[in-house]
C-alpha cells in the first residue's frame, strides 16, 4: 500500500475527477484604503512642493537667468516628483488612489480654473501665498494641472487593467 493519498491502483479510474482547488480569494479592502489614502493625502503635497519650487527656479531664472543659486529649489522639486512617482505607484495597490488623487487635485481644478475665470484666479493668489498662488495659477492656465490629474488618472486606470488582465490568464 502507497503512502501517496493521490495514488490510484493500477487499472482503476475515479469515476469522478476531484475539482482543483480554487484558491481563496483575499479582501481587496486594505489595498483600496492605503491607495486612496495615498492618492488623495499624498497628492497635494506632492503637487504643492513642485509649483512651489517652480515659482521659486522660475523667480530665480528671472533675476539671474540661472536656476543653480537655488539648491532649496530644486531639492523641492526633485522631492515633489519622487512623491508624484509614488501616487503613481500606488496604483500597483489599488487604481483607486491615483484615479482620485488626480481627479480631486488635478482635473477638478483644471476644469474650475477654466469655466470659472478670473474670479477664480484672483482668489488662487488670496489662497496660496505669494509663490504657490503665482505657480498655482501659473501651472492651472499652461493646464499643468490638468495634465498632470490625467496622468495619475492614467496611472491608475493602468494599474486597475492590469491586475484584471493577469488575474483572466
């Protein structure tokens, strides 16, 4: 006698096959919660730091037509892009963070900034300080804004795809 639970006698056939087993399916709530959390917490902050240390080069580059006398800058800068990476990134977790974090701070806006005028405008500058109300709105009329939303929208809808693709094959 084998010791092998799956070993059939020779010449007998199970009449019926044993189905595979399914592997269990695991909860999709914690990815969701850390992405959309991410998405929306991290996304301005990450927004925030890159008009800020645009304003900053751009003031700069004015005064001086150089944007190297300013290493705050573009440490902010580069720290602002590494954070909008990682709400992209997210979108591995959960396409949710990235579609919300760009919907809610970048498309939102854009789409304010152009059916509101100038009434909005005028109320960026009130809002955000002298350097990130001019980079803000700077970055709302070039439509900076507003790409940059459809990008991490993009992101996560990628994300989103692509886990629904891998989990068919």
């Amino acid at each position: 006698m084998s010791t092998n639970p799956y070993a059939v006698p020779p010449h007998e056939q199970p009449s019926v096959p044993e189905p595979y087993l399914q592997p269990k399916q695991s909860s999709r709530a914690v990815p969701r919660v850390i992405s959309a959390l991410g998405g929306v917490l991290l996304t301005p902050v990450a927004l925030g730091l890159v008009i800020y240390s645009g304003s900053r080069l751009q003031g700069m580059y004015a005064q001086a037509y150089t944007v190297g006398e300013d290493p705050l800058g573009m440490i902010l800068l580069i720290v602002g892009g590494f954070f909008l990476l990682g709400v992209a990134l997210l979108g591995a977790l959960s396409g949710l963070g990235p579609v919300l974090g760009g919907l809610i701070w970048g498309v939102i806006p854009g789409l304010t900034t152009l059916l509101g005028g100038t009434s909005v405008m005028s109320s960026l500058y009130d809002f955000g300080g002298r350097e990130l109300g001019v980079g803000l709105v700077s970055w709302l009329v070039l439509g900076a804004l507003f790409g940059s939303g459809f990008l991490l929208v993009g992101a996560g809808l990628v994300g989103t795809l692509t886990r629904r693709r891998s989990n068919r094959v």
